[in-house]
C-alpha cells in the first residue's frame, strides 16, 4: 500500500497499537526537547522517577522562556537546569543562545527521527520531515526515561498546496488562512500534512512557521516532506549528513483533503484574542498600533528578520510605536549582521534589539501600553497573555508588522509599493550560514555523582493519594468554550518565576478568570475535600504546561466536567489523576451552576468497567451520565492517583 509520509513515520516508530483513528499507539522516542519553564519541572520529575540517565539517543534542555532575572528565581532555575542536564545526561542550551523550537531545528532535527518536547510548539520539527509532538513535562521524562510515548492515532489531513506565494506574503499568511478556515479547533484529532509542488516556494524554515502554529489548529502535529529544500537547509547548517528524504509513495492517500492555491493567498492578520480570529489585512487597516514585536518560534527563521530590515531600511518607525526585535537565537544575530547591511538597518530605524529567546511571547516583558494595540509575529494571542489586562494583540507576518512599524496604523503590506515606492526585497539565502555551537554544552560520559543545586524556590514534586471512590464536592468556577492553559494558570513575569514550586504557584489558578479561586480552593478542600470545574468545548486549549493541571490538583480538584478537551490539557489531567469527564449529553452543561454540589460514586468500578459515572447534582436533584475515553493504560494510571505513582509501582 502506497504510504504518506505522515504513515512512514508513525509505521518506523510504531511500538504497539495500529494506525486505526481514534485508538491508542505508541511510539518509540528518539529525541525529547524541554525548555526552562516546563524544564524544570521535567527535571524534577526524573529525579522523582529515580532516573540515572537519559535513554533517548538525544534530549536537549533551552533556556528560552524565564530569560529576566528580576530576583534570584529565575537564575537558580537556569543553574538547577545546568546541574540537572549533567546528572541525566542532557545537552544544555545556554540562557540566550535561543529559542528551543528553532534551535533545535538548526542544530539537532533529523528528518524521519521523532520527537517529544515540553512545549506545545514542538510540531515546528515537523517542518524538515519529524515526527515531532508537544506534551506535558511528564510525558517527556517517561520518554526520556525510554518508555514510548501514548496518543490517540489521529486522522490524517492531507494539504495539498499549488502555485507560489505572491510577493508581500510569506508562510505565516498560509498558517493564518487556515486558522481562517479551521478556527483553534478544527485540527482536533488530526495531523496535518503538506504536499504538492506549491511546497517548492517554502523554505526549512517557511515550514517551520506552518507546522509550529499548526498547534493553534489544535492538531496533534504537522508534517512536511523532507526533500531538496531540506536538504539544502541542512547544507547552509553544516550538517548535510544528517539528510535523509522522506516523501510520499506514489498514490498515497489521505482521510481527509484541503487544498490551498498559495497564488491566492493575501496578507492574513488573527484579530484579538484568539489565534482563530483571522480576516484580511485590508478588513482591518487603518487601526493605530503601538507596538510591533518581531520575533518567537512562529516566525523564527533568519529570512523572517532579514525581510523586515530590508523593509525598514533608510526609515525610521512611526514614533507612536516600540518596535521591538526579538532574535530567534544567536546564530541568527550572528547571521544577520554579516548579511550586508541588515542588522544595522534594524538598529537605525528604531528597532529596540533584545536577547535571544521568547520574552513577549509568553508575557516575560514587552507588556503593551493599555487599550492599545500591539502586532507580533507570535503564535498566540489569548487574552492577557501579553501581560496587560486589556490587550489588544493581532498575530501577522513580518512583511504586515513592518508595515505598520513604519505607518503606525495597521496596514496592508502590499501598500508599501505605494508609500514608498518600494519592491518587494527578494531574500537571497546565505549557501553557508555562521554556525556557534558555544552555547550549548555536551552532557559529560559520567554523571551519577552530579548532585543537583537547587535554589530556595525549587521544590520536589508533591505527593499525590490515588482516586477515590465516591466524592461529594462543589462546582468551584463554570467556563465556556476554548478556555486556555492561560486562563487557567497565566504566566508572565509575575508567574513564570514559580515552575518549579507548585505550592506558590497554585496561588495563581483560575486568577485571570476569578481571583477568589485559590481562597474558595482551599476552603473546598478543607470542608468537602475538593472540587470540580465544568467547562464547554475544546477545554485547556494551547500550551503544554502540565502545571494548569498539577496546580489545580494540588489545590484538589477531583474531575473536569466538560463538553470536549485539548489534546495535550486532556493528556495532562490523566497524568496528574484529575477525571476529565465528558456530558454524555452537552446540554447539561446548561443545567449546572457555580456552587452547585456535585456528588460522584463507584467511581473506581466503574473505570475498571470503563463504565460512564453518574453524577448528580445534589442542589438541583439531577443526575448527569458523565463519560471518558481512557485507554487501559491511562484507567490504571487514573486509578494509581497518576502518572508517577503509576510509574513507580512498575519500576
Ligand atoms: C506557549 O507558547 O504557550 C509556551 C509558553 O511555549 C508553552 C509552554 C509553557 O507554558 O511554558 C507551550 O506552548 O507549551
């Protein structure tokens, strides 16, 4: 049977289940990424699981995301990092040497390899040809401790692209047409493939910009073919050996079909706040801006920084607006100041240069000024994440964000012929770009005497009891559809500081929704031993921070009782033993209110049944059928209270 390339991979990892939809598989890891802010909580996690060394062929741990050391925290958590990469074996990404999605793409990615990584973007791999998932920090340390990785074997969609990106567009108008056309949702279930010889205009990195917010599709990943272009790609990388091509037998099919013509493809913009918002430039030109922010793993590449200076080049930026350059990593700074004149073309028109890694991305600074509206070549735009309240922040291409750096107003790039007389520049590719492996340090041979060095703030992973058999606990917060790991447990520079010590940094769940939550928690807890959530469609959607689960455990919530899940925030309840109940009938979900008690019994049977439980509403003397796709694997892993109790009673 003629294989897609997306068939190919899963098939050479494939260590048991099969490739049926819907049914759980698993899968042999080969490389595993962590960054700091989930990082240190992986760390943790193999120190839990008693782990000497790493068993994948590679694991690599950044430090991209908790960059401003405002007090001591976030610097103990980068020696901690240091000193936990040396006892498990891990290579160690220097803080500032850059963005881990990137990175590792440029240094470490082989095409046909897999890969899981404790961050949600970790399909942007996907681009040269890996089979690459993100995952909650604890399913990384099972596969760095050599178990395989468990997911839903999904459908998968093939993409196919015709034609070629007209000038003033550019990857990232591709990936925002189909969050047009797909919303945060529509990828649920599914990993989606390109193919067709509209691929021959997307470079390793244009792919790269495609399959990272392919996550904002809610896709289990993305995959890319790994052909000429990669293999010129890892050529300019010095790495050519690394190549191999991995492309679609003659014929092969897809279950689902999309088709994108990319010479109709125009400027794209994802309007506040959410990735799904999107519409056309020109709906919304004319908006005054603020501030305009290059950077992030979604438009990382160097072509991404290089077509903004060439745009801003001889200018100067609208004085109403901070233009802030966040570089991918060093090598693309290193890169770009040897490309004639580009780097300085950036600083001369007022770009404020800032250290290689996340930052605004994540909300680690560049908050925008209030009720103003900031453009970024970010992937996500939930509410508050930029760190202000009321933000206003659209996600668009580098060739979109340049233009309103220097309008001030949001403004169709294609516009820029006009104004300034301008073509569009046309990026030629170094053959050979400056490669510095300075910054990521090799793990040593021997490493079972390294002790780790923890700061005051680096607290071990708390103790979890396993799932009880019948609960009587009140409804402590209803949400709607979508809700976000940021909604649940923000970050930002208020926040971040806490990865590595769960009790502070319970303090601040549910807190952008409801700031009494933790209080009510915690009287919940006392008094009924706990609580549940009830929320609508696709709950825990975007990041890969298990932390919106163990948090909230922590706190005792007992179940989720919702109308769908996000994949890695479903998997991420699993793992922490908190039930994710799904209405048998959705429109219950009307029927519930905050504060109404909630009593669920035979819990423990009926999972060993696989049995739906009922749940009744002792306030409105109602009962609701509550039902759960779990696997065998994840029943006994919810029985054992979770995934490390789990893990330490088969090893
Ligand atoms: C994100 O983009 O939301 C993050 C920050 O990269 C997260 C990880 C985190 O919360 O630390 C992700 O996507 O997984």
């Amino acid at each position: 049977m003629p294989l897609n390339v997306t068939q190919k991979l899963i098939q050479s990892h494939l260590v048991s289940g099969e490739m049926t939809p819907g049914t759980e598989i698993g899968l042999r890891i080969d490389q595993s990424l962590t960054q700091d802010a989930t990082g240190t909580m992986v760390m943790l996690e193999l120190e839990a699981m008693n782990l000497d060394r790493v068993k994948t062929e590679l694991s690599v741990q950044y430090v991209d995301h908790n960059l401003l050391q405002t007090d001591y925290k976030n610097a103990d958590d980068h020696l901690f990092l240091r000193s936990a990469c040396q006892r498990f074996g891990l290579w160690y990404s220097r803080p500032g040497n850059g963005i881990s999605h990137a990175v590792h793409t440029e240094r470490f990615g082989i095409p046909g390899k897999s890969l899981i990584g404790s961050d949600s973007h970790t399909p942007a791999a996907g681009g040269m040809g890996m089979l690459a998932f993100g995952a909650g920090g604890i399913d990384v340390a099972i596969a760095i401790a050599g178990e395989p990785m468990y997911v839903k074997m999904p459908q998968i969609m093939g993409v196919k692209l015709t034609g070629k990106l007209p000038d003033w567009t550019s990857a990232k108008d591709v990936v925002l047409e189909m969050l047009r056309r797909y919303d945060v949702d529509g990828g649920r279930g599914k990993i989606i493939e390109y193919y067709g010889e509209g691929l021959d205009c997307l470079s390793a990195m244009d792919r790269h910009v495609i399959a990272n917010m392919g996550t904002e599709l809610g896709a289990t990943t993305t995959v890319f073919p790994s052909d000429q272009k990669i293999q010129q790609f890892l050529q300019s990388q010095d790495r050519e050996e690394d190549w191999v091509e991995l492309v679609a037998d003659e014929g092969a099919e897809y279950d689902l079909y999309e088709e994108i013509d990319l010479a109709q493809i125009e400027p794209m913009i994802a309007c506040p706040s959410s990735p799904g918002n999107v519409v056309r430039v020109q709906e919304v030109a004319g908006k005054e801006v603020n501030q305009v922010v290059i950077g992030s793993s979604a438009n990382p590449g160097l072509r991404d920084f290089w077509i903004v200076s060439a745009i801003v080049k001889d200018k100067v930026v609208s004085d109403r607006v901070s233009f802030d350059v966040n570089p991918t990593s060093r090598q693309t700074i290193e890169n770009l100041a040897a490309i004639d004149s580009a780097f300085l073309d950036l600083i001369h028109s007022g770009a404020r240069f800032h250290q290689a890694g996340c930052l605004g991305c994540i909300g680690m600074g560049q908050a925008p000024a209030s009720d103003q509206i900031s453009l970024r070549t970010m992937p996500r735009n939930f509410p508050g994440r930029s760190g202000t309240a009321d933000d206003k922040v659209y996600l668009c291409s580098p060739e979109t964000a340049a233009a309103a750096a220097l309008t001030g107003e949001i403004t169709d790039p294609r516009r820029l012929e006009d104004i300034y007389t301008m073509k569009y520049p046309q990026f030629v590719p170094p053959e050979k770009e400056i490669i510095n492996t300075d910054m990521l340090v090799a793990p040593p041979d021997n490493n079972s005497e390294i002790e780790l060095e923890k700061g005051p703030n680096i607290k071990s992973f708390p103790e979890f009891e396993k799932l009880r058999d019948r609960v009587n606990v009140p409804v402590l917060l209803k949400v709607s559809d979508n809700i976000s790991t940021d909604e649940i447990l923000p970050a930002g520079t208020r926040v971040l500081p806490y990865r590595s010590n769960i009790p502070a940094i319970s303090q601040f769940v549910y807190y952008m929704v409801d700031d009494t939550f933790n209080e009510r928690a915690q009287a919940a807890q006392e008094k009924f031993g706990g609580h549940v959530i009830v929320a609508g469609e696709n709950y825990a959607q975007g990041s890969s921070r298990e932390h919106a689960a163990i948090a909230p455990r922590y706190l005792g919530q007992v179940a989720v009782l919702a109308k769908s899940y996000a994949r890695i925030g479903w998997q991420n309840l699993v793992n922490f033993g908190i039930l994710p109940l799904e209405f048998a009938n959705p429109a219950d979900y009307n029927s519930i209110e905050e504060a109404d008690q909630l009593e669920l019994v035979d819990i423990r049977e009926s999972l060993r049944q696989k049995a739906p439980i009922a749940v009744r509403n002792v306030n409105k003397d109602l009962t609701y059928k509550a039902q759960y796709s779990l696997s065998d694997r994840q029943i006994e892993i919810m029985l054992a209270g979770g995934l490390i109790n789990w893990y330490k009673s088969r090893n």
